[in-house]
C-alpha cells in the first residue's frame, strides 16, 4: 500500500504541475521527476513490501525539501538575444568540431577495418567477443562521442537565433551524426536523452527568446519522435546482436517495429522498475554501507582502467555482480540500478537516505533557478543538458549519468572556450 500510495502521490503532483503550468512544466525538474518516479518505483518488490515503501517516501520528501529550500517562486523572465548570439566563426568551428567528435566511434572502427553498416549497428558495450571493448581507447572514444549532446543544445538555440543558413545546416549534420552515434551505442536512453535535449531546448527558447518556434516546428518534434520510438524498439530487441550486412539489419529492422519478436522478456514485471534492487539494498547495504565507495568510485570514473587496473567499480556494477552475479569486469559483465535510494543506502546508509534526496533536491533548485532566470549562455546550455538527464539521475546508475553530464558539459564548454581563444589572439 505504502508504493502505491507513493505513486498515486507523485502522479497526481505531476497532474497538477501540468494543469498549473501547461507545456512549462516539462522546464520543472521535478515534474521530471514525478514522471519518472511512477514509471520505475511503482512495481510491488518481492521483498521488503513495507521497508521499500518507507524508503521511497522518505526518500521523496527530502528530495522535495530540498527542491524547495530558500527557493523563490520566479517566473520565466524574457532574455536579449543579443546576449547569446556569438559570431559565425565561433558557431561554425564549434559545431564541427562537435561533427568529428560524434564520427569519432565510425573513424576508429572503418580503421579496425570495420564496414559502414557493422560500424552502426556493433553496440559499444556488447562487444567483448570481438575485442573491442579491450581497446585502451574505448573509453576516451565512448566519452568524446558523448561531448556533443552539450553542443546539440548550445547549436539548437543558435538555430533559432541566427538567418545563417550555414550555422542551420552544420546544426542539422550534427544531430543526424550524434543520432547515429547513440544509436550505435546500443543505448535506448541515450536517443530518447537526444529526443528530449532538443524538445526542452526549443521550449526554453519558446519561453524566453523567441515566439512561436514550437508551434512551427511541430513536423519535425513527430518525425523525430517516430525515428527515436522505433529506434528504440530495434534497440530493445537486437542490442546484443551485431549485423554484417545492411539486409540482414533491414529485416531486422521491420520485424521489431512489427513486434514479431518475442515480447515476453521485454514487458514482464520487473523489467524496467528498480523497488527489487532497492529490496536488496536494504538487506544488504542499509546496516553495513560501503562508505562513500560509489562516491569515490565515479570522483575517479574519468581515470582509464589502462592506468589504474584495480580502479574501483561504479556502484551499478557492484550491484549487479552481488545481486545478480554478474562478472566485475570482462564478457558478461553490465551494471544495475537502484535510483538516488539504492545509491544512498550503499554509500552512507540511513543517514544517506535524507542526505542524498536532499542534494538532488538542491541541485534540482540550482538547474530550474538557472533556466528561468539565466542570462548566461554556458550556464543555460548546461542546466538544460542536466535537466534531460533528470530521469536517468532518478533511476539509473545516476553517478555515471551525473558523472557523464558533468564530464562532457567541461569538455564542450572547454572547447569552446578554446575556440573562441584562438579567435580572438590568432585571428
């Protein structure tokens, strides 16, 4: 009763926040939140019924708390434009550096000898058995192919700012390039993380720059949509398949979108929702925690394995070798998620419970305040890419979602401090 009390809760908040706010609300982290909390959190665990409920309730007022501690109530104030209008040189030479990185993972395996279409479709994180994920430069590559979902966004508001028909295209070949480098990720969230970086891009915009640009650009949010939703279909049910050929890839393809594949494993219970893992946690790691070992673990998440061998694993893969005796490291390997309370348990216990939900509640403030009131164009490009990845920080194994965010929002934003440096003392 406790979980689905805790759902109905958070359903109807997110109800409210939509009547209340209307398309704003998806600018709201913790509609976000909401949304995703009675996606993943809503299923009764086999264990643990009771202990689970009182987790996630306390677990979401302190996030709530948090959100709401010292906050203002603002509203979307109007912007400059020209604030946020750098010159062409700048725009251009970032957004293609933004192309090369997001071709990056292509270059690198067409010179391992690679075809186009085995490029596309040989999914990153399932390819023990034919070496390349022992390359030493598999995790620089995976990073760098990562950076430009900073640049998509920073690139779509310059779209909608500039008449350069130049800047327009370089933005469009970058979201196709980034597209198809998720894709080949073999990662769902990562298209559907794309598909929202440029919605709430465009509603930013619609808010505070300029009038009117969703509405028009409602054509291509559907064709979009349809390209991610099956995408992400094809993904559910061949990512551990690699294809040698563009047939075999288009048969593939059709018979996904068509559900001709077993569906059995993909829409039984449990196998999106996190409250069994959450279960194990309690039993496992809320009396005796591993102090700060997840924190620590993604603090030096950015240091290659090929440089430190014994480096710790990241919470996500400590779970899953304890709870479902997935290997560390090597063939089969793959890590699990237990949400912001799973994270809290294993890392500081019951104080970790009140403490963690409480900084996400803070950070959560920090990222809403920074949108609606922001004058600055690298801390709005940032808050809207932490903003995309809200429902991954409450579900997934969020210290690598925030790890990554933060990572690739440094590397963008140092690139383009670079380029804008050379601009100024070299040309």
């Amino acid at each position: 009763m406790l979980i689905i009390f805790h759902s109905i809760t958070w359903l109807l908040f997110s109800l409210i926040t939509l009547i209340r706010e209307r398309s704003n609300s998806l600018l709201n982290p913790l509609f976000l939140v909401g949304i995703s909390v009675v996606v993943f959190f809503s299923t009764i665990p086999q264990n643990n019924e009771i202990g689970v409920g009182v987790v996630l309730i306390i677990n979401s007022l302190f996030l709530i708390y948090g959100f709401y501690f010292r906050r203002k109530n603002i509203k979307f104030s109007k912007n400059n434009n020209n604030l946020f209008v750098d010159g062409p040189f700048v725009q251009s030479t970032f957004l293609i550096c933004c192309i090369f990185l997001s071709l990056l993972p292509f270059v690198y395996l067409n010179s391992l000898g690679y075809s186009l279409i085995e490029s596309l479709t040989k999914f990153r994180k399932d390819l023990d058995s034919v070496g390349y994920v022992t390359s030493p430069l598999k995790s620089f590559i995976a990073a760098f192919s990562y950076a430009p979902l900073w640049g998509c966004i920073l690139g779509r508001i310059w779209f909608h700012l500039t008449n350069n028909k130049k800047i327009r295209f370089l933005w469009v070949i970058l979201f196709v390039v980034t597209f198809l480098s998720r894709f080949s990720t073999g990662t769902r969230g990562g298209l559907l993380n794309l598909l929202f970086a440029v919605l709430l891009t465009d509603l930013y915009v619609d808010l505070r720059l300029v009038k009117d640009v969703f509405r028009k650009e409602v054509r291509f949010y559907i064709s979009i949509f349809f390209i991610v939703f099956f995408s992400m279909i094809f993904l559910t049910f061949n990512r551990n398949q690699i294809f040698d050929s563009f047939e075999s890839f288009k048969i593939a393809f059709v018979q996904s979108v068509l559900f001709e594949n077993d569906t059995k494993h993909i829409f039984s219970e449990g196998s999106i929702t996190s409250n069994n893992e959450i279960s194990f946690c309690i039993d496992n790691y809320l009396n005796s925690p591993r102090y700060f070992h997840g924190i620590w673990a993604q603090i030096i998440q950015p240091i290659p394995r090929l440089l430190w061998e014994d480096k710790p694993e990241s919470f996500g893969r400590v779970l899953a070798h304890e709870a479902h005796g997935s290997p560390l490291e090597g063939q089969g390997s793959f890590a699990w998620a237990a949400g912001i309370p799973g994270e809290a348990m294993y890392n500081c216990g019951y104080l970790g419970v009140i403490l963690f939900p409480f900084l996400f509640g803070l950070l959560f403030q920090k990222i809403d305040t920074t949108i609606r009131k922001s004058d600055d164009l690298v801390n709005l490009t940032t808050a809207i890419m932490f903003l995309t990845w809200t429902y991954l920080l409450i579900r997934g194994d969020w210290m690598s979602s925030f790890n990554n965010a933060v990572i690739n929002s440094l590397f963008a934003i140092g690139l383009l401090k670079l380029i804008k440096v050379w601009k100024k003392y070299f040309l």
